[in-house]
C-alpha cells in the first residue's frame, strides 16, 4: 500500500482528474509534491508537504505554505 501512495508521478494514471503530480522536493521523512487537478475548463494546482513515517505506520499532509496553491488549505492523513 505504502509503495502505491508514495507513487506520486504516476497518480495522473490512477486517480480521475490529477493532470500533473510531480516531487519537487525530499528531505528526511518529509516529500513535497506539487498537483494540478483539472476538470472542464477549471484546473487547480497545490503544493503539499507529505511527512511518512512508515514505522509508526501513517503519513500526514499540509499544503507547502511557503508556496503560493490555489486552496486555502489542505491536511490529512493515510
């Protein structure tokens, strides 16, 4: 499962309407991944920093607040 989430180029294949993921960044446990999601004539790109902690068994996110996204915010967890 790990490996699949962690498989961010290739969500534009897997998951409806991501037209673009791409790592921009990793450093420890932390991987930032910018996403565009696209639908008609709308398209939202956002920029998210991932903490993965496979030992303890989960993975957080927040938008990259350094970067300029198109939302407001953006947190969860796997």
């Amino acid at each position: 499962v790990w490996s699949r989430i962690n498989s961010f180029s290739k969500y534009p294949e897997w998951v409806e309407n991501v037209t673009a993921c791409e790592v921009y960044e990793r450093a420890g446990d932390k991987v930032k991944a910018r996403f565009v999601l696209s639908t008609m004539m709308i398209s939202v790109e956002y920029y998210v920093t991932h903490v993965y902690k496979p030992a303890d068994g989960y993975m957080t996110w927040t938008l990259d607040y350094s970067r300029l996204s198109d939302l407001d915010d953006s947190v969860g967890f796997w």
